[in-house]
C-alpha cells in the first residue's frame, strides 16, 4: 500500500523546505520506495534535494499536443497516433517515466506550468492516470501542493493518509491554513489526517498565537523553529537534504514523522 503525504499552504510559508525535510526522513529512516511529486509550478522541489530537472508534466502535454498537431496536419492524428506509431497513451507514459529525476534514495517528477491555449482535457486525463499508475508503485509518495491543491483534486487516485498544511506564525497565515482545511473538505479526496505545522517560530508558540491554535479545527503537529543555516544554504545553492541531523529543523521534522507514521 502506497502511504501518501500531501503538504499544502499559502505561497512563502515554507512547505517546500518541510517537503524536503520529510523526504530526508523517510530516506534514512524508511525502507520502502519514495516519490516526490512537486505540483507547485514555483516550487523548485528539486533544488531542495538537489536533483536536476530536464522535463516536467508540463512540458510533455505541450510537446504531445504539438506532436498531435503535426500528426493531424499530415491526416494520421485522427486515429490516435503520433509519428512512428506510437499510441498516445504509451507515448506519454514513456515521456513521464523519462522524465523522472532519479536519487539515491527517491525519485522526483515535476507537474510544472499550467495548461495553456488549446485542448488539454484527453491529454490531461491520460497524464492523470500515468501519473497516478506511476505513483502506486512507491511505498511514500510526498506531494508538495500550491496552495489550492489543485493537484490534489484532479488526481484519479484521491486517497491521501495526511495532509500536513504549513502556516508561518501570524494569524493570517493560521486563517488561511483554516481556510485550505476547510477547502480540501470540498474536493472529492478521501484524507484520512490533516495536520497543522507552524514554521520559522523564533522562541517557541508565544501564548496569544497558541490561544488562536487551540480554536482551530486542525490539530497542531508541532513547530519548525527559525534557523539562520537555511538561510546559508540558500545562499551557497546547497540542497537542503545536506542538513545536518542534527539541525533544528530536520529534527522537528524528524520527531513530527515518527508521531504520524
């Protein structure tokens, strides 16, 4: 069975460093098989754990609808072939698993843009079953969401054990992680968790923000504490899966992930 773990929350509030974070988790301390999925178009997943990226989702739907186009110029389209004959079923499962940015420990695959002009809904239905038939062969599969986990609600496999959802420490970061809780309420996904984590907190949860917290239907997993060596890490390029295991950061991570899993 494949464990899915979801993370959400509004633009800057640092999800794609707890992505990361727990995906450095389950590598060293998980023996099964780990795919991420960055389905935040900027989100730079791949930075963080230090992985080139040539090919996203994205760019396979525009090259297929290209390919289509030609092929319909040239009157063999219309039988739902590309040039050379391939389907276009398998030519796009073969693009994705091309695409795949290979780790020691996990994979990544990019979603990347959005859809442009043109028609996208048979392709885009085909890639949702690629991708999602290539993610049941993972034991983890960790998705990091732009806020209105978009990804999420069209993926032909919507069972996600949790959804951790990250705030930084103001009100209205908590408002809006209260507000993609209640969202992803809406969407047709089976999420069997949802959790709260607070990032960058400098001294731990200051009394008025922790009475705002406990009015929250999400329960709190716990607090990522500010620490200046990401911020050196970003400077010098690094791959944030190179923190030390004793950093802060990855602990709190770290002692969030033995509690869920």
């Amino acid at each position: 069975m494949t464990t899915t773990i979801a993370l959400a929350g509004k633009g800057g509030v640092g999800k794609t460093t707890v992505a990361g974070m727990v995906i450095k988790y389950l590598a060293q301390n998980q023996t099964g098989s780990i795919l991420a999925i960055d389905a935040d178009p900027s989100s730079n997943l791949n930075m963080v754990l230090g992985l080139d990226l040539e090919w996203t989702v994205g760019d396979i739907r525009e090259d297929m609808l290209q390919q289509v186009k030609s092929s319909l110029a040239q009157g063999s389209a219309a039988m739902g072939s590309l040039p050379g004959g391939m389907n276009k079923r398998d030519y796009l499962e073969y693009h994705v698993r091309s695409s795949l940015a290979e780790g020691s420990r996990f994979d990544l695959i990019a979603m990347g843009r959005g859809e442009g002009t043109g028609c996208y809904c048979a392709v885009n239905h085909n890639l949702r079953e690629v991708v999602d038939g290539l993610s049941r062969h993972y034991d983890y599969v960790v998705i990091d969401n732009e806020a209105g986990m978009e990804h999420l609600s069209r993926r032909t496999t919507r069972d996600v054990q949790h959804l951790l959802i990250v705030s930084d420490p103001t009100q209205r970061g908590l408002v809006a992680a209260q507000r993609i809780a209640e969202m992803s309420k809406e969407l047709d996904i089976h999420i069997e968790k949802s959790h709260l984590i607070l990032n960058r907190l400098p001294n731990g949860v200051p009394p008025e923000l922790q009475e705002f917290v406990s009015k929250l239907a999400i329960p709190l997993l716990g607090v990522i504490p500010a620490n200046n060596e990401l911020t050196i890490f970003e400077y010098a390029g690094r791959p944030l899966v190179e923190l030390d295991d004793a950093s802060p950061v990855y602990q709190s991570v770290a002692g969030m992930m033995r509690k869920i899993l």
